[in-house]
C-alpha cells in the first residue's frame, strides 16, 4: 500500500491540475466567449442560451468534481498527516 506521503502528492497534484484545468476553460468561456458559441451553435444546431446554460453547467459540475476528489483528499490526507 502506498505510504500517506505519496497519496498526498499525488492528490495535491491532481488538485492542482484540476483547479489549472478549470481556470483555464472559465478563461475561454469568458473572454472568447463569441468564438465559443458561434462554433458550438453552428456543431450542435442549438440556440446561444442553451450553449450559455451548458457552459455555465459543465463549468460548476467540473468545479464540484475537482473538490470532491482532488481537493478534500488532499486536505484529509495533509490533516492526518
């Protein structure tokens, strides 16, 4: 079984790289927000509010998920450690 230290590691770089991940698509979503919708509008034939709403959903569902598994066992782990 891999010692507290490594899980520790490893959870503090997948929270790591979560959290990059997330910053990077809420910057895209944002900032090239014009670009972003008229690709998907004219790739899935949906309106802008539809693709606003589906960003907006992925972004906070990607959020939760990066907290729930990366971050809170990487605060665990760091707290019994």
């Amino acid at each position: 079984m891999e010692s507290i230290e490594a899980l520790t590691r490893f959870f503090g770089w997948c929270a790591v790289i979560n959290i990059s991940f997330l910053i990077l698509a809420t910057f895209f979503v944002t900032f090239m927000r014009g670009l972003a919708v008229n690709l998907h509008t004219k790739m899935f034939a949906l309106s802008e509010e539809d693709i606003l709403r589906a960003y907006f959903q992925y972004l906070a569902q990607y959020k939760i998920a990066a907290l729930v598994l990366s971050v809170v066992p990487y605060v665990s782990l760091k707290l019994m450690s």
